[in-house]
C-alpha cells in the first residue's frame, strides 16, 4: 500500500485529508499534528511539533516508508487577520515546513509527490482589491507571504528530486474540524446555539453582501488524492472551490434551516467580540445536550475572528471595506487538468452541520 503522510490533521483540510486517504482502502495514512487524533484503520497518530526542529526531524526522519505528503499544517498569531502581514507569523510557518519536508525528502527514498496548500490570501486579496476571477497564470502577487517562502523552499528541494508537488489554493474552506484558526462553520453553529440560548433573533451579523466562493474540506481532499498521482498535477498550482457562487444575505435563510434555528432580519455583530462572552452560556448548553466540546475557546479556536472577516464585519481589522469585493477564483484550469468534482454550497453546509451534530459538537435546535 502507499503511505501518506498528513501534517496537521487535526485542522480544516487535513482532517479531511486523512479521513479521505484512509477511507479508501489504497492507503495507508500517518497523521501529524501536535493536538492528539484517534487511531482509526489505516490511519496512525503522530504527535510531533513542528516548531521543534530537532522533535521533528527525529519523528520524520523515522518513516521511510512514506511515499505521499500532504502539508496542511499552519500556525496564526492570536486574533488571526493582523497576523497576516506579521513577519514572525511568515517566519514559524516557513520553519515548520522545512522542519517538515526536509527531513522526510532526505529519508523517504520512495517519495513520490508532496502537495502543500496556499489560498485566495496568494493573490492578494487581504490587502488590495483582486481581479475577478483570479487565475494561477498571473504573475505572483508581489506582497510579503508566508504562502511564497513555503514554495520557494518547496521547489528548490524538489529540483533535480523523483518527487513531485502540487499546490491547491481553496476559496473559503468549510469542514467538520472544530479548534481550527480558520472554520467557520463550527462557528456558526454556536451562534445559532447561543442565539437560542440567549433569546438573540438568529439574523445575519456581518456587513454588506458581496459575492465569494466556498470550498468544501471534503472537496479539497479529494483533490488531494487526485493531485497524488495524477499526472496533469505534477508540479502545478490550481485554485478550487465548490463550483458556485454565495452571497452571504441570500445564503442565510438555508443556514438557518440546516441549523434548525428561526431566519431573522440581518443585526450586524462582531462575532470576535460576542462569542468569547458567551462562555457560562455554551457551558450550559454543553451541560444539557452532553456536547463533547464544552469549552468554548477549545472550540472556536482563531476562526470567530476569521467569522468576522468572512462576513464583511466592519470590524474585521478594517476588512470590511474590501471585502464586500466580489471574491472569485477561476477553477478552470483545474477542470481542463482532469478534475471535476463540485459540491453545492447549501448542501456543503447542511451536511457538515449534520456531521457536527452526529458527532455531538453542535446541539440539535429542532
């Protein structure tokens, strides 16, 4: 069997990596992260800090066996957006990497693809107004990114190596994982939680519409698998997203469905500034539905201050204005490449609030 190795599995994308790889019965997989994951079959924990140069080149230099890699591993400072153009949170996440990659190139004679993730934050987005759509053909954008010193190191390890990489970019991602710096859809669970709780009409509290796209996690995962072997995805960049478009005014009374909670007008908050408040009152909820998260910061990890940004709140770091841009990446490239799986954004949302209330992280509201 091939082995894949997921870094951060415990986030957004490489939870549903390693689900992903190890359902398929082709794979066998080892899923890095610092947080502690169950074993599950085909699929073996390893604890490792990747901020630790020396723990991880112990830890990485010890799997020969690895043929695949997926890196999905990030590091945020507290507060999320004003991290963003912070040179310390560019520097750990390049370290990390090459904490990473380095030691597993040089140990894994059978490595034969790595794929790393990037996102619409490439092109700029986070600091100026984006061209729609965006296309992986243009010119790097020519801002300070963690995104660029990741790839350089990448293909300089891989020039004149048997291996391979790829580099997704997803739109907005939306999975099942919960303490994450950036998923909001456990977030948006507990506001409707919290809005029942507390009597606060469940209405849309971010700022003006503006059009984007979703990437479901279970989507970008299966482009993981693809891009693996793949040959059209050897050494390229493709953007994904679930192939719609959403606007988040219009969206909202299907949320509120998925969510069993009642539509309310629009009532802008900061999500960042009223849900850390609500601890005693998700405390209570946890008590009475026997939820398995009952700490609230446990939960939402960065990802309210990521809610805030998403949603256009004016609060957001200043974001408000530039986000109501429309916020598209064009996915053709990825198409023409071979791959052609889509999700609909409404159903994306029912499931993944399924999958939490299966999984007792959110209450049921009906």
């Amino acid at each position: 069997m091939k082995t894949v190795i997921v870094a951060g599995a415990t986030g957004v994308v490489g939870r549903a990596a390693a689900e992903r790889f190890a359902a398929s019965g082709d794979w066998q997989v080892i899923a890095l992260s610092r947080r502690p994951i169950p074993a599950a079959p085909n699929l073996t924990p390893l604890a490792v800090d990747l901020t630790d140069r020396e723990a991880a080149a112990a830890a990485l230099s010890a799997l020969p066996e690895v043929t695949h890699a997926v890196y999905a591993a990030l590091y945020e400072l507290p507060g999320l957006v004003a991290g963003w153009t912070a040179p310390e949170q560019m520097e750990t996440n390049r370290a990390m990497f090459a904490n990473f990659l380095d030691p597993l190139a040089a140990s894994a004679p059978g490595l034969r693809h790595v794929s790393i993730l990037q996102g619409a934050k490439a092109y700029g987005g986070h600091v100026h107004r984006i061209s729609v759509p965006e296309k992986e053909r243009r010119p790097r954008d020519d801002h300070p990114n963690f995104y660029w010193l990741q790839e350089d190191h990448l293909r300089a390890a891989a020039e004149g190596a048997a291996w391979d990489w790829t580099i997704l970019r997803p739109q907005v991602v939306f999975g099942g994982a919960t303490g994450s710096a950036m998923n909001i859809a456990p977030v948006l669970g507990v506001f409707a939680a919290l809005c029942a709780e507390t009597g606060r009409p469940f209405g849309y509290p971010g700022g003006p519409a503006y059009l984007w796209e979703a990437a479901d996690a279970r989507l970008v995962a299966k482009a993981l698998e693809w891009a693996a072997e793949a040959p059209a995805a050897a050494r390229e960049t493709f953007n994904i997203a679930n192939g719609d478009v959403a606007d988040w005014t219009q969206l909202w009374p299907s949320i509120a469905e998925a969510l069993g909670a009642a539509p309310a007008s629009p009532s802008p908050l900061s999500l960042a500034e009223w849900l850390p408040a609500q601890g005693a009152a998700w405390a209570r909820v946890a008590a009475r539905h026997g939820l398995a998260v009952p700490d609230l910061a446990q939960l939402l990890g960065e990802s309210h201050h990521y809610a805030d940004r998403i949603l256009a709140h004016e609060k957001a770091g200043g974001a408000g204005t530039r986000a109501r841009d429309p916020q598209i990446l064009s996915t053709i490239k990825l198409r023409q490449a071979g791959f052609h799986a889509c999700q609909d954004t409404e159903d994306m949302f029912r499931e993944t609030f399924e999958d939490l209330r299966a999984r007792r992280i959110l209450p049921s509201l009906d």
